[in-house]
C-alpha cells in the first residue's frame, strides 16, 4: 500500500513538473508561429557591408617577416579599406570557441589593435537606424545577448526605440551580432523552449536529459496507477450505460429499496440521486471516512478505506460509498434514514453559554417538524466567503478568554459540516446545536464551519440535510447505560439522555461523566443537575480539569474519575457505554472500558473528528 501511494504522489508531482514544461512548450512554439522572422532576429536595421578591397596598388609586406611562429591559419582582411593579415594561432571548431588570434597591417608589417573611432565607423556601417551610436567599450565574456560567445567583443550601445547593441570582432572588428528588444525577446523564448535556464545556448544539457527520463517516469508511474485503480475496482471498462438496480436496505428502519441507477458514479453519487444520503464531510474526497455502507458483494479495499476503516469493519464487509462504483455492488445496507432532506434553518436564537462554544437554535423555515432519534446530527451546506477570526460580541465575563486570539478576517471555499443535536425531537419546535468556535492557532485561520455558524445572527438562514442518526440509543431496556463525554460532545449525550428520561421514561440506570475545563466550561450545568435530583436513576458527574478553589465536584479529567467508577459499577452488567469528545479522551476512555472487559457491541461512539 505504502507503495502505491508513493507511486500515486510521484506521478502528481511528476505531471505537475512535465505538465508545467509542456505548457511553456506550448507557449513558446505558439510566439514561434506567429512571430515576425526579420524583427526577431535582430537585424533589421543591420547593413551586410564586405570590407574587400583589390590588393593591386598595395606594396604587401612578406608574412614571413612578420612573425616566426608559425600561424595555424592566415587571412588577408580588409579593414575600412585597408589590407591587414589575421593570423590565427588557435582556435576551436566553432567560431565563438575561444581563439588566440593577432592582426598585422599587411603593408607595414606592424602589429595592429583596432581604435575606439574605428570600431564605431565599423559599427555605423553596419546601422541603417536613427539611433546614435554611443562610445564602443571592449567587453568580456559572458554576454546575455550572445552565451555561447568565449571571445572578448566590441560592445556599441545605439541609443534607438528597440535598445540596438552591436557587437563587433574584438580583433577583426567584423560585426557579429546586432541585438535588440525583439532579438532578446525570442531568445529568452529559445531558452524556455530548450530548458535551457543554465544558459548554456543550446539543448544538449543535463535538465533535458532529466526531463526525459522524467517523461519516461511518469508513464510508468501513470500505467501503475491506473492497474492499481483497475485492481481495485475503481476504474472499469465497458460500453453502455445500462441501468442497474440495487437492493438497499436501511438499517435503521430495516426497511429495503430497490434502486436503480446507470452505475457509472459512486455508490455516494448515486444513491444522493436517489435522495438517499450517506454521511460526507469530505464530499467525496476520501478524507472523512464517513459514507460507510455494507456490501454484500467481496469489494476491494481502496487505500482510503484502510485509513479510515477497522480491520474488523472491513473483514465484516464495510466500505466508502465515494471509493466504489454503483455498478460495482448488488444489495448493500446503509445506516442513514430514507428520504433525507434538505432543510432550509432560519435562527431564532443564537447565545454564548460557555466562553468558546455558542449555542444557536433554528427552527425550518418550511415549518416542517422533524422527526429523529436523539443523538443525531445535520450536515451544514457553509458558503464561500469571509469569516471572522472571533467572535465580535459576547459576554463581558468570557472577554478575558479572547483577549489572546486576534481580530481580522480570512476568506474560505464553501465546505459541509456536521452538527450534533442538543434537543430529542419532541422537546421542541426548535433545533439547538452547541457550536464550539474552532480557533485561530498560531499563523492559521478560524475553523470554517464553526466561525460561519457562531456568527449567524437571528434571522439569517443556512441550508442543512438530515438529521442523520447513526448514533442513538439501542432499545434494550435492561441495561445500564454510562455516557462519557467532554466539551461540545455533550450535544448528543444530552439529546440522548433527555430522551430516555423524558420521553421513553426510562427506568434504568443512567450516568453521565462529562468533562470540562473549569465552571465557566460547564454545558447545561444547572439543567443537568436539576435533572438527576428529579431522576434518581440518572446520575450527573460532572468533573473539571482545571477548577477555581471554590469547586466541589471531582477533579481531572473524566478517564481519571471513570476507573474508580467502573471498579464499583461492574457489578451492573449488562451496561452499555456511550462516548463523545476530543479524540484522545474517546481512545483513552475506550482503552480502560475494554480492558474492563466490556465487549465492543457495548460501546457507541460518536466521532466528531472528520
Ligand atoms: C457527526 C459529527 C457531529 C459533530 N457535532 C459537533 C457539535 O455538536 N459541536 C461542535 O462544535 N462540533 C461538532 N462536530 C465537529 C464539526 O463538524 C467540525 O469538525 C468542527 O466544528 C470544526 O470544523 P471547522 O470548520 O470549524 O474547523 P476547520 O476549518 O475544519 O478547522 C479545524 C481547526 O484547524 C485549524 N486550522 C486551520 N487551518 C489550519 C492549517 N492550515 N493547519 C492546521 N490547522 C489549521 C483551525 O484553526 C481550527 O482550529 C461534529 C462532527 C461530526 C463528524
Ligand atoms: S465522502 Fe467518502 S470519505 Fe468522505
């Protein structure tokens, strides 16, 4: 697995650097159509001049009186009309390879250097511009406008529309090169065209060759992944779109439907166009390891389903709706409700009741009256848009809370997230949630979903599916149920324990640990005290990790309370156990029940990490 992910992540990375090159490709072979030819080459106002001259009439002075190395090459030139011998000792195949060269005046026989006024009466020659010529300076290389040069050059700057320079022989005075705006703009096109960004002036470097074999990389890397995808059922081949029909049952009514579909999309896709909806806080990514389904059929396990899934839920059949196809299952069971939809919610209330977590009741603005089991949750469409880091009001005592979290603003894309129900259905008209406001660590921005919700004012709306009940009380009535929660996880726990008592007027025995820092940190404190002084089956602990001296109740967290608890408590067999929290508090308090021995299918969970 871990190698196929390493091949998936070099193939992106891989495409992304052959994908960048191609569009430079693109780019500059498109500038290479459509360029003018004569005004990228620099010489346009160039005159080809040949300094040639009859040597009848010159009196010409014998080589070999000149010099007694001898020369590999001589040549007679001709310099504003004047004879002079080039003799060159050495030099390389090309001409802008290094080479070691003399000029003597053929007549006199006198070793000859090229004046300032000479190279520039050479350089107006070669010009058929306006521009005026500026004083000609005696440059080293490199030079920008010609890389691959070795040998010093005359530099003339003309002072034109188009910045002209001329170069000129340092030696022989011969014009190389004119270059100017359109000359420098093609050539930083060749440059990008060849990869060439060491400036070596050609194509055969060790970038390309790099390139090459990245190209050759990602085809490999490209056939693996997509065998992989076929192996794991994620890519199929075959014509038509037939329609097919599949058997879903909804486990938590134990009613089944047939639906049908054309199959190409996900199991996710399709069944929300069938508005059966399977949870998604990802929507579709891969990431949330929420849309769970069972299916009947032996499918692959995609790489997402091994980080999201247990051992034991996928040996039991359990996987990702947004990781297989329709076409791919024939009767599968999902734990969500038929006929989900979506609500428009219109606050009604929206108040602090601890210095980070606000609660906001809605009511849906049809009117319609929504029926679900406590424990449930509503997925929140939250729209693009500009959110504040904190709040902008609230109580003056949680002031001192915020006073180290800044002001300001930050911009996010539209994402969904999912929120627990504090009220059971016929408490109240009303849907309260208790949002926590994720804060701004340290160089990031503010949670989404939680700075969106905590700053909905009464009267603005938001659009909601659900709810969604996958976490509820079974409906066993001789057991004991211990609920063990901290922070905004009491949401569901609360729901689900006014539920039992108030609603399906449970007699069993009933308790509830909850966890919170200090007293100011306390949901619902009064309520739930109230609660178990009207109940005496429902027992309240309630405990504080950081408490005032004042504090009477337990201290620590509640995993520090549950042990001495459970010891006593054992004895209640059977006893079911529901958990909801910081992740950390929920896998440490999972460890000390299971070690107690109590049996998995005894313990609930309700996840709030996506
Ligand atoms: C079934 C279910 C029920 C839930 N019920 C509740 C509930 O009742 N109440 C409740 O409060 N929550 C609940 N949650 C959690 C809730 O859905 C959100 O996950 C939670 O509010 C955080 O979402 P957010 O959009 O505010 O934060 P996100 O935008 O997801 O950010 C999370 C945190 O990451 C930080 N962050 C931002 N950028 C970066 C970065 N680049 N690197 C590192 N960190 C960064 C943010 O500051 C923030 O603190 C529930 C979740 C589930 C799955
Ligand atoms: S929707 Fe499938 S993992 Fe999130």
């Amino acid at each position: 697995m871990r190698l196929f992910k390493l091949n998936t992540s070099v193939h992106k990375w891989l495409s992304l650097f052959v994908g960048l090159q191609l569009l430079i490709w693109l780019g500059t072979g498109l500038y290479f159509n459509l360029m003018d030819h004569s005004k990228a080459s620099g010489n346009e106002l160039r005159v080809h001049s040949h300094h040639e001259g009859s040597i009848t009439g010159f009196d010409l002075f014998p080589i070999k009186d000149i010099i007694s190395e001898a020369p590999q090459e001589v040549n007679l030139i001709w310099v504003l009309h004047q004879p002079y011998y080039h003799l060159v000792f050495d030099k390389g195949q090309h001409s802008y390879q290094v080479r070691d060269s003399l000029l003597f005046d053929a007549v006199t026989g006198k070793l000859f250097n090229l004046s300032e006024e000479q190279v520039l009466t050479l350089a107006k020659n070669s010009y058929s511009g306006q521009g005026k010529l500026t004083t000609p300076v005696l440059s080293q290389p490199p030079f920008s406008d010609h890389v691959r040069q070795q040998n010093p050059m005359w530099q003339v700057a003309v002072e034109d529309e188009n910045n002209t320079t001329i170069y000129l022989d340092s030696i022989t005075g011969q014009v190389l090169r004119h270059a100017n705006d359109d000359f420098r703009l093609k050539d930083l096109m060749m440059k990008l065209h060849f990869m060439d960004y060491g400036n070596s002036g050609g194509f055969n470097h060790w970038l390309i060759i790099a390139f090459a074999f990245a190209t050759l990389f990602l085809s490999i890397t490209g056939v693996t992944w997509l065998i992989q995808q076929y192996r794991s059922g994620l890519l199929k081949l075959g014509w038509g779109t037939n329609r097919q029909k599949v058997a879903v049952t909804f486990s938590n009514e134990n009613t089944i439907t047939d639906i049908s579909a054309v199959g190409s999309s996900t199991v996710l896709e399709e069944l929300a166009s069938s508005h059966v909806y399977l949870s998604s806080s990802c929507g579709g990514g891969g990431t949330c390891g929420k849309c769970m389904f069972l299916s009947s059929t032996q499918l692959p396990i995609t790489l997402s389903e091994q980080e999201h899934l247990s051992q034991e839920q996928l040996k039991e059949g359990y996987r990702l709706g947004c990781q297989h196809r329709f076409s791919e299952i024939s009767s599968i069971e999902v734990n969500t409700d038929r006929n989900i939809e979506n609500h428009e919610l219109v606050v009604v209330a929206t108040n602090f009741i601890t210095p980070f977590i606000k609660e906001v009741k809605f009511k849906v603005k049809s009117g319609k009256q929504l029926a679900f089991k406590a424990g449930a949750y509503m997925q929140f469409d939250v729209p693009a848009g500009m959110n504040s880091l904190r709040p902008e009001n609230m109580p003056e005592n949680y002031e001192k809370y915020w006073e180290s979290y800044s002001h300001g603003r930050f911009s996010h894309d539209g994402v969904t997230r999912h929120y627990s129900l504090v009220n059971f259905d016929e408490e109240s008209d009303e849907l309260t949630f208790n949002i926590r406001w994720q804060t701004a660590k340290d160089g990031f921005r503010a949670g989404i979903g939680s700075s969106y919700l905590g700053s909905l004012q009464v009267g603005e709306t938001i659009t909601a599916k659900g709810p969604f009940s996958d976490f509820y009380a079974t409906s066993n009535k001789k057991v004991s149920r211990v609920f063990i929660g901290a922070g905004s996880g009491l949401a569901p726990l609360r729901s689900i324990i006014f539920e039992q008592l108030k609603k399906h007027k449970d007699k069993s025995g009933l308790t509830l640990i909850y966890g919170a820092r200090t007293e100011d940190d306390l949901l619902y404190h009064n309520e739930l005290k109230s609660l178990s002084e009207k109940h005496k089956n429902f027992s309240y602990i309630p405990t504080l990790s950081n408490p005032s001296e004042q504090w009477q109740g337990h201290s620590g967290y509640v995993q520090q309370v549950l042990l001495p608890y459970l010891s006593q408590k054992m004895a209640l067999f059977p006893i079911e156990f529901y958990l909801c929290g910081p992740e950390a508090m929920m896998s440490e308090v999972e460890k000390i029940i299971t070690d107690a021995g109590i049996p998995s299918n005894q313990i609930f969970k309700d996840k709030f990490s996506r």
